[in-house]
C-alpha cells in the first residue's frame, strides 16, 4: 500500500509551490547523482529532479529531500552499464531503482 503525498510535487520539492509545507533545501558542494555514489553506506537526500510523475512516485516510496537511505548496491568496478540498478534502504524498505531515476537522485555522504 502507498501513502498519499497530495502536498508534494516537484515545484514543491524545488521551493516553488505556494502552499508548500517543505522548505528548500539547498544541495551541498559535495551532493552527487545517486548512481554516481552507489556503494555500501548511508546518505542523505537533498535533491530529487524530474517530472511531477517521478517526483510523486519518489515520494510515495518514501523518498524525500532531507530523509537518509542505506546504499545496497555492488562495488562502483562492476557492471558500470546504464541497465544497472541500484539498490537501497529507506525507512526500512528495500528499493531496486533503474539508472535514469538514480540519476535524478542527489545525494551527499553521512
């Protein structure tokens, strides 16, 4: 069962919305795409991009700016390809995502 985010969409999510109940926040120097920083280990979330549907789907699955996920994907040396997937943890869920939305994904170490 998803949980319904009807005061999120990717204005929202960027500042833009007026009746936005999040606040932007601002990415660090050191944020990089999800897919960039696939390894063993734990970040933060300080950006999701794209359209409102990935946006509203990322924050169904409980991804959200500023929440921290687990990194359960492989070693960066294998399978570099843009089919692999990249596996995590958020709120104690397991997510296999493609490399477009791990693309989208800005992240920074804890």
């Amino acid at each position: 069962m998803t949980r319904n985010h009807s005061d999120i969409s990717c204005q929202c999510l960027r500042g833009n919305g007026k009746n936005c109940k999040l606040k932007a926040l601002q990415c660090p120097a050191d944020a990089r795409p999800l897919s960039k920083s696939c390894g063993c280990g734990k970040v933060k979330i300080c950006k999701i991009s794209g359209d409102r549907k990935d946006c509203a789907r990322m924050a169904n699955l409980g991804v959200l700016p500023g929440s921290e996920m687990e990194l359960l994907c492989p070693s960066r040396g294998r399978g570099r390809g843009r089919g692999r997937r990249c596996m995590v943890k958020v709120n104690g869920s397991t997510l296999s995502l493609d490399a477009l939305t791990a693309d989208n994904i800005f992240v920074t170490p804890v």
